[in-house]
C-alpha cells in the first residue's frame, strides 16, 4: 500500500517534531512523513532521516521552494514559529504562503496550529488590557487567528488545531527561580485561575490521532490540553518532584508585562487572557478530547517525572 504523504513544517521543532515522530513510531501507519527544514545536514533532520523521513529543504520565507515541498502530498502539517522573530508582517506573510501553497498542490487535509484571535473577546478599545504594536492584543495569538482565513478563503481542506501554554516552558522560559530568601518561585500573573497546559511532545501526537480521524475534523477547530491546574497546583506538583520547595508568587498582569525581556507585555496579555477567560478557554481545550486523539497524553505530573532533571534550579 501507498503511504499518503503529510508534509511537516517545523519539524526539528517542538509540535512539527512530535507529530513527525508519532508517524514514524506507528508501523502500521497509513501515513509517510516529509520533513521539510531550513538545515537538512542538521543532526535534527539526520535523526528524522534515519527513522524513515523524506527530508526536504524548504523555508516558509520561499514560496517556490514550500510549492516544490508540498507536491505530490497528502496532507500537511504547517506551523509557523513567532517567537523566531517576533514580527507578526512575517508571520501573516507565512502563514499566507502555507495556504496559498497547501491550495496549489492540491492537499487533502491540512492541520494549521492556530491560536484564538483574542481580539473577539477584548476588542481594541477595551482598555482592560493595553493594545500592542497597534492593533493586537495577544499579538502572537492574533496573527495567527486571523490569518486562519486565508485557509477558508481558498478553500483548503482544514483543520484548526488549537493547542495552549506548553508545560516545557517551565524548562526554558519560566522555570521557578531562587529568590532572595532562598527559596525557588514561580512567578506567573494567573491569580488561582486554571491554566491549561500540555507536553509539546503530545500536540503532535494529537494531530496525528486527527489525521488518523480521516475527514472527521475538516473545516472543524479542536482545542486540546493534558491538564487544567492552577499554578498553585503546578507549584505543589514541582515541589513534589524536584523534592524542595517551589512556591507560586503571584503578581498582577501590569506588573508580568513591565518585566524586562522581549515579548514580557505579549506573554503579559496572554496569561491575562488565559485568566480572564479561564472557564471557556479550559472548555475548549478538553483533556478528555486530547487523550481521545492520543491515549499516551500525559499529565503534568507524568511530564514533570520525565522532564524534572531537565528543568533548571537558578
């Protein structure tokens, strides 16, 4: 039997990574993977080659090059990653190629990992939280909802596959930090609101149960998440793990976005979202939905026992 192709964008990344390895770890797949990346000489890509992969030299910034990717495919899986240059023009640029290139080759069923356009719910005049940049919200949030039309407006067959804060943050950007006191914090602007987090590892592995779905989410958006928790829960949870104490120290969104690194007033609004919009933002991003894509979806707990070694104790 022929494999149908899903072309994987950012697949040396976190979500393109996690979905690429799911496939490739099924051997009784219905599916092949072609990796596409910047680098294909990196030890990432030669790692996807080695388990089976096509690997494809391709940049989201190349139209020719992503049309030249995608033909001859299935599906696709396209991600674009913001934080790579914080410029929602380049973003909205790529995520209009992704759609224009998924339309030309023909593709049967593409995931496009969006976010909610926040703007829906906290219009520009609503001075509850500062406008950035002029006209965002959540600028990395916003840009990639609205170019979700670009999608509907040329007819690709998609799927809207929206994930939420992921736990290995707490490896890279928010790991708890030691205090004048000595004791580790997590200092995040949540109040006791529950904020909905997933294993980087399992967005991928969710989009391959949608692909497995057939045409059952087509033209649908599907929030996942493992766990819904407080940070007060997270904190405990860590200070089980890690075998000392972490505290949660909360402070006010103001306050999370005058901190000094880029991105702070973005990831400020954020959380505030995530806050101020807890019980429908948690509603729509459903474990139970998740681990019926993915039986392996782990809990925080379980990603703490596997990743705890990892996270740094500053």
């Amino acid at each position: 039997m022929t494999k149908k192709i899903i072309v994987v964008t950012g697949a040396t990344g976190a979500q393109g990574g996690g979905l690429a390895r799911a496939i490739l770890r099924d051997p009784d797949s219905d599916f092949a993977v072609r990796a596409i990346t910047r680098n294909p000489d990196g030890a990432k890509a030669r790692a996807l080659a080695d388990s089976g992969a096509e690997v494809a030299a391709a940049d989201l910034d190349n139209p020719a090059a992503l049309a030249k990717a995608f033909t001859g495919a299935y599906g696709a899986y396209a991600v674009t990653n913001y934080w790579e240059h914080m410029d929602p023009a380049k973003e909205d640029t790529q995520a209009r190629a992704l759609a224009q290139a998924a339309k030309d080759a023909g593709l049967e069923h593409v995931i496009w990992s969006t976010l909610e356009d926040t703007r829906r719910q906290i219009p520009l005049d609503d001075d509850r939280m500062p406008t950035l940049m002029g006209k965002y919200k959540v600028p990395h949030f916003d840009v990639k909802g609205e170019a979700d039309q670009y999608f509907r407006e040329l007819g690709v067959p998609t799927t809207f596959l929206h994930a939420t804060f992921y736990w290995d943050n707490f490896i890279s950007s928010f790991p708890p930090v030691k205090g004048s006191d000595g004791r580790l914090a997590l200092t995040l602007p949540m109040g006791d609101k529950k904020l909905a987090g997933i294993a980087t590892e399992d967005i991928g592995k969710c989009a391959y149960g949608v692909y497995q779905r057939g045409q059952e989410f087509i033209d649908k958006a599907v929030g996942i998440a493992g766990e819904h928790l407080t940070c007060g829960q997270i904190a405990a949870a860590m200070s089980r793990a890690l075998g000392q104490e972490v505290i949660y120290n909360a402070v006010a969104p103001e306050v999370f976005r005058s901190f000094d690194f880029p991105g702070a007033a973005d990831l400020g609004n954020m959380f505030q979202y995530y806050a101020d919009f807890e019980e429908e933002f948690c509603a729509s991003h459903d474990p139970e939905f998740a681990r019926s894509l993915n039986p392996e979806l782990l809990t925080f707990a379980q990603w703490l026992e596997q990743n705890k070694a990892r996270i740094p104790l500053g």
